[in-house]
C-alpha cells in the first residue's frame, strides 16, 4: 500500500480556492437558472404543484444517484471523472432550457441537471474533505462554500439586472438570452476542473490522517445516523425556490425583476454564514450545527405570511441554512467517517437527504394549490421543529463515546 503523501497547508487552500473557483462558475451557472426557472415555467404553462413535484423527483434522484455514484468513487478512487463528467452533464442542462417551448420537457432537464449534480457531488465532497484535514474541515468547507456562493449571488443578481433593463422582444424571449449565457460559466467550470485534474492528479493523498477508525461489520457509528436523520427531518420541510419564486410572482410582494435579486441576497447571506459557521465549528465542534436546525424553523412562516420584510429576513434565515448545510454539515459528517468510506458515507447522506427533500417538496406543493400558505408553513415548521429536537441528541451520544 503506497504511503499517504503529506502535503502542506499551503497546497490545501491551495487546492480549495482553486475548486472554489470552480463552484464559483459553476453556482453562477445553475444558481442563475435555478433563480428564474421557477418563473419560466409558470409561463411555459405549469402549475405549482407541478413544480413542487418536478422539483422534488429531481431531488430524489439526484440524491438517491449519490449514494451509488460515492460508493463507486470510494471503491475506484477515479474521483476525477466523476468530477468532470458530472460537472459536464449538469452546466449545460440548464441553458438547455432557452431551446424548449413545453414544460414537460424543460423539466426533464431539470431532472437532468440533478443527475449530474449526483454524479460528481459524492467525490467532489470528499476530495475536499481530503485537503481540509490541513485546514480544519471546518475551514476547508467554509472557504469553498463562501466561494461557491459567491457564485450564487452573481449568477441571479446578473440575471436580474438581465430582466431590469431589456425590455425589447417578449419577457419568455428575455428569460431565454438569459438563459443561453448560462454557457459562458459552465465552460469557464469545465475548463478549471480540467486544470486541477492535471495539477493535482491524486486528491486523496492530502489526508493527512483518518480522524476516525475504519469501520467495522457493524456500519457507520451513531452520531452519523443522527446527524443524517436530522438533516432529513429538516430537509422535509424546505421549500424550494421555484415555488418561493412563483408565490412571490402570484401574490405580487416583489416585481418580477426582483426575485433573481432576492435569491442572490440570500447566496450573499449564505457565503457569510458559511465562512462564519466554518471557523465556529472548528472552535465548538458539532454545536455550531444547532444555529442550522433553529435558524430553518422560521423561514416558511417569514416568507409565506411576512409582508415585505418578513419575507427579507426569511430569505435571509434560508441563506444561513442553506450556508450551514452546504459546509459544517459536510464538515461534521466528514470528522465522523474514515477517509476510505467518506464518498459513500456523504452519497448515503444525500440519498436520504433526497427522499426526505422529495416527499416535503410534493407535499409542500400540494398544499400550497389546495390548501394554502398557512398549512405549507405549519407543515414546515412540524417537521422542522423535530429535526432540533432530534439533533439535540447528540450531545448525549458523543458524550458516551
């Protein structure tokens, strides 16, 4: 078995800013389109609870994807091609769409961009999860995060100065010039990762060492399930937000050319949050993890029955979620599973995270067209309520071990 190579802080951040770059296009890619689809469909003719259900399948596979897409990735250790060839397959469904003239099809590329978000997020996770045991993971994934969602603001903020100031030609032509320059930030993605593959041939010699044992017979450890369990509850109560999107279009709260804007504060809110969270978590441990759980059982309630700036502050909560979620809940997971399981123990995650995210997306948008705001943020705040609560059990668990 070849030695693990011991390479220096200074490769790692290294090697983290340079796959944050990546994101950086990436998210101004699929975050820009994610910003405005929820209102391009509406205008191709679907329904919410059309959105609700296309966006919880393409969840649902996606994250079921990851489990089986981690677990060959830990097996091969060919992390880079499930990489680039997922990066690849999800940049370019999205400008897909600027093509399409039904809504039964747009959502097929909907579900086509999840696919390749599954194919490549288990090694992505878990190469940077390699380099952060330089860095703190903490650190590690907080710095990538606040550059992925540097990205994630530029991309709806672009395309909401887009809709600002065209006025020419017809509004679905306007969100379809916009859409095709989606191209421009995935090819900018496609070509880094290309790069970093060529720079830095084998990621898993970063780790330093395993924090954890291997794992036995008996599967992952207890805190794990936990923290799976937990985020699943939480996911279950998330709304997406196309359907945030068309509610606000529906009832009018924000102009049209302000909804990109608003989605791309709450990624501006999202990168603070996970710099901030990062460095917390690294100090406190898994306890920085209860501001994630406490921070999304208000956002439906805030962004369903607020007027104007109760609706700013429950975006703004769902981008300190959304923050948490995408770095000290990967970093947590990562300091609990060996380095040889954690592709497939972050696709088992995810998988979970799927179904739960499923069948609260179609429930969700099915509640909002019969039965209306009120039951979609009791519903959000149920379930969310228990995934605390349920997470608060860690405490104890750790404290046995």
């Amino acid at each position: 078995m070849k030695k693990t190579i011991k390479l220096t802080k200074r490769s790692a951040i290294i090697f983290i800013i340079l796959f944050g770059l990546v994101s950086l296009f990436a998210d101004m890619n699929y975050e820009g389109g994610r910003s405005v689809v929820g209102q391009f469909l509406k205008l191709l003719g679907s329904s919410a609870f059309a959105i609700g259900l296309a966006a919880g399948i393409g969840e649902f596979a996606g994250y079921a994807l990851r489990f089986v897409s981690g677990s060959i990735a830990d097996k091969t250790r060919k992390y880079w091609i499930f990489i680039i060839a997922g990066y690849t397959l999800q940049l370019c469904s999205l400008p897909m769409l600027a093509f399409l003239d039904g809504w039964e099809l747009a959502i097929a590329f909907l579900f086509f961009e999840r696919v390749g978000k599954a194919v490549r997020k288990p090694a992505h996770d878990a190469v940077i999860s390699f380099a952060s045991t330089h860095t703190g993971s903490g650190f590690g994934f907080g710095l990538h995060e606040a550059m992925d969602q540097i990205g994630a603001f530029v991309g709806p903020a672009l395309f909401s100065v887009l809709l600002f100031t065209v006025k020419s030609g017809t509004e679905i032509q306007t969100y379809r010039n916009g859409l095709l320059l989606l191209f421009i930030p995935a090819a900018l993605a496609i070509g880094i990762t290309i790069i970093a593959r060529f720079l830095f041939p084998h990621p898993e010699k970063f780790e330093i060492k395993s924090k954890t044992p291997e794992l036995s017979g008996k599967g992952y450890s207890r805190p794990y399930w936990i923290i799976v369990i937990a985020a699943g509850l939480l996911a279950m109560g998330i709304t997406d937000f196309p359907l945030i999107g068309l509610h606000l279009k529906k009832t009018g709260a924000f102009t049209e050319e302000a909804i990109p804007l608003l989605y791309a504060g709450a990624m501006a809110i999202d990168a603070a949050a996970a710099i901030f969270f990062g460095f917390l978590y690294d100090k406190i441990g898994v306890k920085a993890l209860a501001g994630l759980f406490l921070a999304e059982i208000f956002t439906a309630p805030l962004v369903f029955l607020g007027s104007f700036y109760s609706i700013i502050a429950g975006m703004a909560l769902w981008g300190i979620s959304v923050g948490t979620q995408e770095s000290i809940l990967k970093a947590a997971i990562a300091d609990r599973v060996p380095t040889s399981k954690r592709a497939g123990a972050f696709g088992l995650f995810n998988m979970l995270f799927g179904l739960f995210w499923f069948a609260g997306s179609a429930l969700i948008g099915l509640m909002y067209d019969k039965m209306g705001v009120y039951a979609v943020s009791a519903f959000s705040v149920a379930v969310q309520g228990a995934a605390f609560v349920y997470f608060l059990r860690i405490f104890r668990t750790e404290r046995k071990i």
